[in-house]
C-alpha cells in the first residue's frame, strides 16, 4: 500500500472564527488556501497516477481540501473517517487502516499534530512526529502490504511550496 498523509490547506483563523460564532470544525479554506491547494493538486497528478480510496478527516477544512484532491483526479468519491480528527490518536487512524485493502493508493486528509504522530507510529513504532506537516503539505509513506507500525517505508515528504512548485505532465 501506498499512504499518501495530506494535511488541509489553509484555512480561516481560529480565534476569529470562533469569536464571531464559528466553531473549530466549521472553519473553511480561505479563498487563498482553495486556490494554493487547485495547484498542488493538479501538480500531485505527476507524482501519482491514480488514487484508490480518498479519505479525510469529518472537519470542513479537511473535506474542503479532499473535495479539491477529487476534482483534479476526476471526481473521486470521498469517505470521512472521524479516525482522521485530530482529537483521535494516530493508533485509531492505523487501526482504520489496517482494515482497508493491502495495495493501492490511500490519501488520508487530516490534521496537525496528529499526521506528525502517525508518521513516527508507521516509520519508525515512536509516539512523536518525525514529520512537521505545514497547511497543504504531504508525505508518501510505502509498505509491502497494509500499514504496520515501524514498517512505513517514507517515499518522499513535500510542502506546499514544493507540490505546487513540482513539473505537470
């Protein structure tokens, strides 16, 4: 399996979005965070050929960000696993996965701090993050089979500014 982590593009400012009504799940993409996140997409195809299953987390954010990821490879379906909140430990997301197919490509949408967490749990069996996810960046994480813990094999790891500023095919 091929696990690809992706942590939501930017999003409106909490303290602001929750002083005028908002709650922390509700908060959007802002316009520049949609437009960032079209390109790095649309660049995401080079490294990528297909996505089997495209998850993300249930806050608007990260299904904002899993809707831009479908559109640029054709209108994928989308499933929200509550595993990709943030307030789930890393475990609860290797669970998930585990229980999913053995080969393929998984994207996963989700959140800081727990995609760094997840990396240390599949690369390396350790509950600290090995990888700092800024809004909008990814990691492609190997395994010879389904997920295990310590066993992830890290294909690469990109910011935003890097995965949008990667060569289209």
């Amino acid at each position: 399996m091929k696990l690809l982590l992706i942590r939501h593009a930017i999003a409106e400012d909490a303290e602001a979005f929750i002083t005028a009504g908002g709650t922390d799940a509700q908060r959007p993409l802002t316009e520049v965070g949609r437009k960032k996140m079209r390109k790095g997409a649309n660049r995401l195809r080079s490294q990528l050929q297909q996505i089997d299953l495209l998850a993300c987390s249930p806050l608007v954010r990260a299904r904002e960000t899993a809707d831009i990821i479908a559109r640029a490879f054709g209108d994928l379906p989308i499933i929200e696993r509550p595993e990709l909140d943030y307030r789930y430990p890393p475990e609860a997301v290797l669970d998930w996965l585990t229980q999913g197919p053995a080969s393929g490509v998984v994207v996963a949408v989700g959140h800081e701090p727990q995609l760094g967490l997840l990396t240390g749990l599949l690369l390396a069996d350790v509950t600290r993050p090995l990888i700092a996810f800024r809004k909008g960046g990814a990691a492609l994480i190997e395994f010879d089979g389904r997920p295990v813990a310590g066993e992830g094999f890290l294909q690469w790891a990109l910011t935003a500014g890097q995965l949008r500023s990667l060569n289209q095919d």
